[in-house]
C-alpha cells in the first residue's frame, strides 16, 4: 500500500505475463476480491475452445499452485522499481500518483529483457519495437548521451534512475553548454569595412602564433618586441 491520493487509490494490482515479462499495473481503492476484479478482465474461461486455440499455435498449458514461492516471484521483482518511480515524484504529483501508472507500466514493458535476445515484452506482445526503443538503438554510441539509458544490475531490477545518475547527467549538460558558450566566445566577430575591430595587445617578450589564412596548417610562433600605437 502507497498513501491515499486525491483520488482514493491506495493499492497497486500488478499482472505479468510470464511468457514475455509483460506488466500490466493498476490502481486499486480497496485491497479485496471485490476491487480486484473491478481491474481485471476475463479473456478466457479454460474452456475446450480456449484449449484447441492453445495447442493449434503450439502453446502448451502449464498450471502453477497458487501459493507457490516462485508464483509471485516475478511480480516482487518489479515492486522496488514501482516504489522508486513513486518516491521520484514531486508533492504535487504524488497527490495523483494513480495517473502515473502507465508511464511505469511502459518503462517497463519496454526495457529489453536480459536473455540476450535484444527483446523487449513490448516487442514481444505486439510485434514491433517501441518508438523510444528505436530511438534508443540510432541514438546509442560512445559519444552521445542516451536519457533513456537504464542501470543494469544483477542484485536490483530498479527502472528509475538513480540520484547519482541524475547529478551525472546534469553535469554533463552543464559541462557541454560551457563549451558551447565557449567556442561562440571565441568565435571571430564579422565586423564590416567601416568598423574597427578592437584586440588586446601581447606585452613585450611574449610569444604569439599567427595562422596562415590560406591554410589551417600554417601556424608561425613570433616574440613580441613591440607594439604599435594603432593597435
């Protein structure tokens, strides 16, 4: 249980597919049988024609007992990325927590899973990557910074990004727009035939280098003797 929003919700209800790790997540009032079916929704009723579809796609039937420790296994799995996602939220957007369940819901579904088979259960339920998926696979490289890039760690499934990872990446943005700023500043102003371009002067006995226009390649290294009194 999570607190109260302003909308009465208190509980999340969390479906996964076992198949694919698809998860389905909603927000519940009540923690009974009563609210619990008011989330679900009954596709199939284990009948002889549910059955015949089954074993036509070659899908074979594999009950669980109910109170199994590997049941919910994979349900607690998910739960501290939920709660971490939760705690992320400001004050006034954990007033409405309940409307932030799918955006959990598709970081989730849209991880690729770990078997090596660079699928996602998005993928894997509907056929197709996700959109952010393919932006995440052209925009990936050694030299870009992937927002969407997740922290993988065998002792913790966590979806959300951690403070240290969020301080990281600010730093990086603030380290790239002082190079920007950086190389504008430095940037030879266009000043017209009319215009006097004013430039600091190298004090005596100082070394400057001067680069040929015609080629990048051509840097002479000059001592100052003197100045002129036009600059």
């Amino acid at each position: 249980p999570v607190k109260k929003d302003m909308f009465g919700f208190q509980y999340v209800i969390v479906v996964v597919c076992h198949m694919s790790r698809f998860a389905v997540l909603a927000p519940l009032k009540r923690a009974d049988s009563q609210e619990v079916i008011t989330a679900l929704r009954v596709i199939w009723n284990w009948g002889r024609a549910y059955q015949r579809a089954m074993s036509a796609d070659g899908i074979r039937l594999s009950y669980m007992s109910r109170y199994s420790p590997w049941s919910n296994g994979i349900c607690e799995r998910i739960m501290p990325s939920i709660k971490n996602y939760l705690k992320g939220l400001s004050k006034v957007e954990y007033r409405r927590w309940s409307t932030f369940l799918s955006s959990i819901a598709r970081r989730l579904n849209t991880k690729p899973l770990r078997d090596g088979s660079d699928q996602s259960p998005y993928s894997i339920i509907f056929g197709h990557h996700y959109r952010e998926e393919e932006e995440r696979r052209f925009t990936s490289g050694s030299t870009t910074i992937d927002l969407a890039r997740e922290k993988r760690d065998d002792s913790s499934t966590d979806e959300v990004a951690s403070e240290e990872e969020i301080k990281s990446l600010q730093s990086q943005r603030a380290l790239i727009l002082q190079e920007v700023l950086r190389c504008r500043d430095d940037r030879r102003p266009n000043h017209g035939s009319d215009q006097v371009q004013s430039r600091a002067l190298p004090s005596v006995g100082s070394r400057v280098i001067r680069v040929g226009a015609a080629a990048a390649g051509d840097r002479r290294v000059y001592s100052v003797t003197g100045t002129a009194d036009d600059g």
